[in-house]
C-alpha cells in the first residue's frame, strides 16, 4: 500500500483541491435570498 510522505507537496496540492471542489464548501448562503435557501435546506438530504 502506498503511503504519500506528509511532506508531498503535489500530493497535498491535489488533495486540497479535490476537498475545497466540493460544491457544498463552496457555497455561500449569502448570496441567495432566504427563500432559496430555505428550499436548498429541505432538498438536501442529511445523511
């Protein structure tokens, strides 16, 4: 099994950007109305 070395830093730039990719980290609540967010919040599933 492979094991990149902490200090890997081309292995730690793609994993970071592979985690600050995720669309729910990205998403900024505030530049939706209470509304939409408020329907965002009830179709998203928690679980």
């Amino acid at each position: 099994m492979y094991i990149p070395p902490k200090n890997d830093l081309e292995y730690s730039l793609k994993r970071l950007n592979g985690i600050m990719g995720i669309r729910r980290l990205s998403f900024n609540p505030y530049t939706v109305s209470d509304r939409r967010l408020l329907e965002i919040a009830e179709a998203t599933g928690w679980g």
